[in-house]
C-alpha cells in the first residue's frame, strides 16, 4: 500500500466532498501531485473554484455539477478520467476536514521528489562539466538547487538554514569517491613539479589552493609539504620536499610509494603554476559539487527523512562547494558568488513561515451538522456503497 497516494487521493476526496476545503490548501499546487491525473484534477477544482465558488444545496450536499465539472476540465489535460474514479477519490476520504493533513502528505512527497530530482540533474552536470574541463553548468545548476530548497523551506514553514546530519547518521550519507581521470592526475603531478623546480611559483598558488581540492590524496599530501615548507620560509627542492614527506611519515604509511615520487621530481619543471592551479581547482570544484549532488540524492531518497532535516542537511552539503568555489572566482574576475542565485529573492518572512505550518495542521472550527441527505446513493463498482454520492454530506466530526 503506498501511503502517498492515498494521500493523493485522500486530499482530492476531501475537496470532492467540500469545495472549501481549498481555502485551507492553498499552500498545495497541482504540481506537487505525482500522479497526472492528480495534478490535473487539481487544477481543474482550482479553476472551478474561482471562477464560481460552489454553493451546497439547501440539504447541505454538494451539486452533481462541482464533480461533474472538475472531470470534465481535468479531461481536457489528461486521458483516461471518468466519473468512477471520482468516486474513488471520495472513497479514499475518511474525513474531509482533515484536507490540510493529506496535502501535507502530498507536499512532503512532492518535496522529496523534487530535491531528488534536481540531485540527479546536478550529478549529470557535473560528469558532462569533468569531460570538459567547465564549471559554469555546474555551478548554475547547484544555485538552481539551492534556490529550489530555499523555497521549499518557506512552503514547508521553516528557515532556510544549513543543519549537519547527527553523528551516527553522518557517514550513511557520504559520497563514495569517484576514481580519478588519467588527465587529473597528470595536471597534478605537472603541478607538483613545477612547484618544487620553481620554488618562487609557491607563492602563486598558496593563498587559494588547498590540499583538498587534488583528487589524488598522495599528491595533495605532496602539496601540503611544500606549502608548510613555503610557510615556514624554509628553501624547496627535491632535497628538502622530500625530507618533509618522510617525517610526516607519508612513505612508510602508504600514503605515497617512490613510483609517485619519481613521477613529481622527475617531471617537467617548466610551466605556470597559477594556470596549472587553476585547472587543479576547477576540477574540485566539479569533483566537490557532484558528491554533494550525490549526498543530497542519498538524503531525498530515504522517506524517513523529515523534510525540515532533508532542506537543511542539502544545504550543509553544498557548503563546502560554497567554500572551493569562493577560491576559484579569487584566481580571475569571475563575477562574486550569490549573485546568480536562482530561486525567489524577497527577504525571509517569519510570518509567512508560521502561516505556512499551521495551515497544514490547525483544524478549521467545526461548523453545525447539516441533516441527513435522503438523496439515494449512486452505486459505483469500485468504491464501497455508502461513500460513492457526488451529493455525499462532508464529515463534521472526526
């Protein structure tokens, strides 16, 4: 039994059964459903619904005309609708006044859905952006993300911020490391020798490029030897990067073997370490945005999550893409980072947070029953006996 769409149509019922229920779901839009035909349907009683508010009949029930009308505009978006799936829907409904329930079901599934979706989008970024060397599509689509989960944090009533995951939750959602290109280890390894044949070129590259940001641990390890050499203003050769790497104990730990060591200080020594660098960095930035691609994917795609922790542990995961990012744009004139931000740009409004969170639970104030309907009932062969009339009266009473 998939609970989300009986959410689906558990919400769609309630509507069916009391048109003004959609004063009390008008956080909830037709492309949070999953279904086609549910998103259609939708639509169609929000358009209904505005253009002539439906008004019950002087026995409380609700006008053959409201489910009448709605199938028919839903059927002129999307196939295959009939009046018994109506039924279905109305069937679906326990109780209608408890709409802002069942479309907060529809929204959390349509949160997760849409987060994981542009996960998998940014993930394909990336690899095609790693093949050509780009980071322009990659960074796009992670502000588009970001955006996106800023403005599912205001619908679901909470702040946008970033939230790390619990300790003993942390590692389920780690990235695994993907192997290393051929072309990045050799621009790595190119760089390495430049620095150590040009001790002066150091001081190119020191302030924003980090250890991290080579995809090839040994020669990130490598890279943080020369740069505390370079910080302790001590002399860089072969002689004394090598004296480094074996008293941080790089070699007998095998961090580093001798084959890659020799492949450093047996390279070109000529080049520019600030281009080299910068290639180094743009491939971290790509490698950094498709493991937080993948992390967040890992987060959207566990149902347990709570779309509250889900939004914030996204965002944890794209600080550090934040953070490799923010050095690249120092290497050249890059515009400053924020300011193509995707997403809606008015400032937070904690009123509207709070608006948007009782509205999926407050209870509307109970309203007097209405008599019995003696209409008789319309058989469906789908749906039980006694929950099958278009004039069906609405609950009242849990």
């Amino acid at each position: 039994m998939d609970a989300l769409l009986k959410g689906e149509q558990a919400v769609l019922g309630a509507v069916l059964l009391d048109p003004a229920q959609l004063d009390r779901l008008s956080w909830l839009t037709p492309a949070d459903f999953y279904r086609p035909a549910h998103q259609a349907l939708f639509a169609a009683m929000r358009t209904i619904n505005a253009k002539e508010r439906p008004t019950r009949e002087a026995d409380g029930t609700v006008p053959m005309s409201w489910l009448t009308g709605t199938v028919t505009e839903a059927g002129h978006h999307v196939r295959g609708l009939s009046a018994s799936y109506a039924h279905t829907l109305i069937a679906a409904c326990p109780r209608p006044k408890n709409a802002p329930v069942y479309g907060r079901m529809v929204l959390e599934g349509a949160i997760h859905r849409t987060v994981t979706e542009h996960a998998v989008r940014l993930e394909h970024v990336a690899r095609v952006d790693a093949e050509q060397q780009q980071v322009d599509g990659v960074l796009h689509h992670a502000d588009v993300l970001a955006g996106v989960l800023g403005d599912l944090a205001r619908r679901w009533g909470t702040e946008p911020r970033p939230l790390a995951p619990a300790p003993t939750a942390a590692g389920l959602a780690q990235a695994t490391p993907s192997p290393v290109a051929p072309a990045q280890a050799e621009d790595e390894q190119f760089l390495l020798a430049v620095l150590v044949s040009q001790p002066a070129a150091m001081a190119e590259v020191y302030d924003w490029l980090r250890p991290g940001d080579f995809a090839e641990p040994g020669n990130g390890q490598v890279y943080r030897c020369l740069g505390a050499l370079h910080h302790r203003g001590e002399p860089i050769d072969e002689v004394t990067a090598l004296w480094e790497i074996q008293r941080r104990g790089l070699l007998t730990n095998g961090t580093l073997s001798h084959e890659q060591l020799d492949s450093v200080f047996g390279g070109p020594g000529a080049g520019s370490a600030e281009w080299l660098g910068d290639r180094v960095i743009r491939s971290s930035v790509v490698r950094t945005a498709a493991g937080a691609a993948s992390t967040i994917r890992s987060l959207a795609e566990n149902e347990a999550m709570a779309p509250g922790r889900l939004i914030g542990q996204a965002l944890h995961a794209l600080g550090p893409l934040d953070e490799v990012r923010a050095r690249w744009r120092t290497t050249s004139a890059h515009p400053s980072p924020g300011t193509d931000r995707a997403g809606p740009a008015e400032p937070s409004d904690p009123a509207a947070r709070v608006h948007a969170a009782l509205a999926r639970s407050s209870p509307r104030p109970a309203t007097a029953k209405a008599a019995p309907s003696t209409a008789p009932l319309a058989r469906s062969g789908t749906a039980p006996h006694r929950r099958t009339s278009p004039s069906f009266h609405p609950r009242s009473t849990p």
